[in-house]
C-alpha cells in the first residue's frame, strides 16, 4: 500500500488536452510528494486546449512507447476532445492504457478520457462517469453510468468535467493508498 508522498503516477496526453484536467492533478499530486511523468506519443512539449484555444505546453518525460508501468502506482488520463480522440487511436498509447487496466493500477480518466477505456474494453459492467456529451458512449460500452462528480470501480475513477477536479484528485490520492485493486483485465 503506497503513501501518496512514495509513489509514482504516470499521466498519459497529447496535444489538445484539458488544460486544467492534467495542470491540477499534476501541480496537487506534486503538492503532494508524488513523482509524477508525462508520457506522449511523440517527444515535443504538448500542447492544451483552454476554453476556446490553445493555451500551454508541458514537456514530455517519456514516448508511450517506452513507458513500462512496471515503474508506475497510476496511470491519469486527462480529458479534452482531441486528447482522448488522438490517444486512442495509437497503438502505444492503448498498450499503456490495456497495460494499466489489466495490472488492477489506479487508472483515473476525466471528462472525455473514458473514451480510452471504452477503446480498450475497461467500460464493460463497470460504474462510471464521463463528460455528458459521451454518456450514449459510455452506455452503448456497457458502462452503468451515472452523473456524480467521481465514480469509482475497483480502482478505475473516471470524473465528468473540471468543475470535478477536487473530488477527482482527492479520488486518486485514496485508490493510490489502497493499492492494487482486483478486477478483470481489458
């Protein structure tokens, strides 16, 4: 069972992510002693979506396709459209996503980032949220969706928009804490 402050969160983005969905968890889970790494599919500073445009970038730590999660506590997914849409079609990125889900981690996805669940058959009989505009998806995907602010399966949390962030964070320091959590792979 790790501390908050000894583990090692790995969060998975690209370009168009919800800049608040991967800047709070990252800044509070810092805040909080976690080492915490970016992963992408490519090498270059990744670009958010906030409000109407682009806004920052983060650097990248490590390509998805080099992430062993192996060397991870939790796997964060932020939201946005583009994000999750680009993700979950990359056969890395899904390796992880599939990797994580599979090994009963903390996976956390927030606002559209349960599509990457979905993607990687993790929705199926599972209690989860999601952005409104994905709920069909996530139902169509088996999920039992419901609308709360966080919602959690057996270590898989999955919020519906940044209005949620403090629930979600506080979520994923809780699960981290528990530890490993059994469930069926994707």
């Amino acid at each position: 069972m790790p501390f908050i402050d000894k583990s090692k969160i790995l969060i998975l983005a690209t370009h168009g992510y919800e800049r608040s969905e991967l800047r709070v968890p990252l800044d509070e889970l810092k805040r909080r002693g976690a080492d915490v790494k970016i992963a992408a599919i490519d090498r270059e500073p990744i670009k958010s979506w906030d409000n109407k445009d682009w806004g920052d970038a983060v650097n990248v730590d490590l390509l998805a396709k080099d992430v062993d999660i192996g060397d991870f506590d939790a796997l964060v997914l932020p939201g946005g459209q583009m994000n999750p849409d680009i993700l979950r079609h990359d056969e890395d990125a899904m390796r992880v996503v599939k990797e994580f889900v599979a090994s009963g981690k903390v996976v956390a996805a927030i606002c559209h980032a349960p599509w990457l669940l979905i993607e990687a058959d993790a929705a199926r009989d599972r209690k989860m949220t999601s952005y409104i505009s994905i709920k069909t998806d996530m139902i169509n995907a088996g999920a039992i969706w419901s609308d709360e602010p966080v919602v959690t399966d057996k270590g898989i949390i999955t919020s519906r928009n940044p209005d949620d962030l403090d629930a979600f964070v506080k979520k994923i320091v809780e699960e981290i804490e528990e530890g490993r959590h059994e469930r069926r792979a994707a």
